[in-house]
C-alpha cells in the first residue's frame, strides 16, 4: 500500500447529500418525497392517475367504463397487496434458512420494489380507459428513470466517508481502531443504493474502540476499484474487512472467474462464521 501523504489524507472525502438536515426534520418522510425528484416526480406521476380518471369518467355516458375501471382497481389493489406479503414473506424465509443475524431488506429496497410493483399495476389499469394513456404513463414513467435516481440512506450512523488515500493512511500510520469494515459503493448503482442503510446501521451496534467502519465513492475515485481488487460491474457494494493493513475477508468474495486486479494488500484467508455473519449483507 502507498502511504498518503499528510496533507492529501487530510483531504476531505465528498460528503453524503443532504442528510442531517433532512434527519432533524419532524417529518423525513414528507421532506424527501417533496425535495427529491425521484420521490416527487413518481408522487406527482400516481395523484395525475386521478385527474385522467376523472375525465375519463366525465366522457364515459353509457357508465360502463365505471364498473370496469372499479373492478380493474380493486384487483390491482389485491395484486398488490399480495406481491408485497409474497416479498415479505420470502425474505422472511431466507432469513431463517440462513441464519444469521442479518437485514436482508432495507428501506429503500422496499420502496423500490414498492414503486415498481406501483407502475405496473397503474399501467394495468390505464390500459382500461386508454391505450394511449398508457403508452403515455409508460414514457413518462422512463423519462422519470432516465432523469432521477433514488436517493441513497443519507445517515451516517458511527460510520466515515473516506478517500482511498485516507483509509491507506488510517490503516498504516497507527492505526486507531485495530479492525476497518469498509463499504466500496458508487452512487449511480441501484443495488448501492437499496443496500447504503446497512453499514451505517451495522456501525451503530458494532462500532467501538476495536472495529472502525468507513465508506468509500468509487465513483469518485474509480482508480481504487482496481487497487483493491473490485469490479465496477458486478461487485458493488463491496465489503472488506481489514485488520490494520491486512485484508481478511470480504463479501462478495474475488473468484478466479472475476475479471479484476490482485489487490495490493496482504491477503489472509479468514472466514469463520462470526466473520461471515457480519460481511454477509445481501
């Protein structure tokens, strides 16, 4: 590893939007579904549906696009319903089938399977009183992937954001906490995001004088990806634990199928059960 220097460790690392603001606010919820775009353009999207149904409705003399519309709602409703128990239960399970004492749903992966089951059921619906409403919620609802994003946890927990050169700093220059848990992520990553909840959540029942956490943007620094042996693709998030400068485990783990560069730490191979419990987030 490359010691960084005094002034480029001290470099600030690109801070988590927005959060402590939106955390201190009395209802977090209303805030970030008004000032995200993602929350806002997909709300403003579904309270539209009741405007074309009511104009739909006006135009409608003979009163059968009624029954139809009200039926075709209520099975949406039911549809609904049931994918998300069907989800909640089967996340259930897997839990129990593995073990271990870890979060496999988070927040945000909820909502985004919540939206997703949403558009669908609303296309569903549209389909009864217009094609071409349809099609038009359907372009409306790809622009909306194409322009927002949604936005990652923003609460810090015990943890730090870092920048490559500071964790090689904190991990060789005497280090203060003997074990780092270090989450690689990028900020346009679906899957990141759905997942940023969980090492700050971890960090606020693990964290002490022995075992540190950090986070690292790899899409700021997309030279690291290489240096600690994670692929932009298909291993994000990343998860390694370090024992001062040692590698000794991470999650996923670096088969002889990854197409990445050997990372430049000294490697250990370490898995117990304890270990594995605690990297296994997905």
């Amino acid at each position: 590893m490359e010691v960084a220097t005094a002034t480029e460790a001290s470099a600030p690392a690109p801070a988590a939007s927005g959060g402590e603001a939106r955390q201190n606010h009395p209802f977090p919820w209303l805030d970030a579904s008004i000032s995200e775009p993602y929350y806002f353009l997909h709300l403003l999207a579904f309270f539209s549906y009741f405007a074309a149904r009511s104009a739909a409705l006006a135009a409608d003399d003979g009163g059968e696009l009624h029954d139809r519309l009200l039926r075709r709602e209520i099975q949406a409703v039911l549809v609904f319903l049931v994918l998300f128990v069907v989800k909640i239960s089967y996340s259930a399970t897997q839990h129990a089938e593995l073990g271990v004492i870890v979060r496999e749903e988070t927040w945000e992966t909820s909502i985004a399977d919540s939206l997703l089951y949403a558009k669908g059921l609303l296309l569903a619906v549209t389909l009864v009183i217009d094609y071409w409403l349809a099609l038009g919620y359907f372009l409306g609802f790809v622009v909306i992937y194409a322009v927002a994003q949604q936005p990652p946890y923003d609460g810090l927990g015990h943890s730090n954001h870092l920048t490559p050169l500071q964790l090689e700093s904190l991990l060789t220059e005497e280090p203060t906490s003997r074990f780092w848990l270090v989450e690689f992520r990028t900020s346009f990553s679906a899957t990141c995001i759905q997942a940023s909840r969980v090492l700050p959540e971890l960090s606020n029942i693990y964290s002490n004088k022995n075992i540190s956490f950090g986070i690292i943007d790899l899409g700021h620094f997309p030279n690291a990806a290489a240096k600690f042996g994670i692929s932009m693709w298909d291993h994000l998030p990343t998860y390694i634990l370090f024992d001062k400068a040692t590698e000794v485990a991470r999650f996923p783990e670096v088969t002889s199928e990854s197409k990445v560069f050997v990372p430049k730490v000294t490697k250990v191979i370490f898995l117990t059960s304890c270990s594995y419990g605690l990297i296994s987030l997905s």
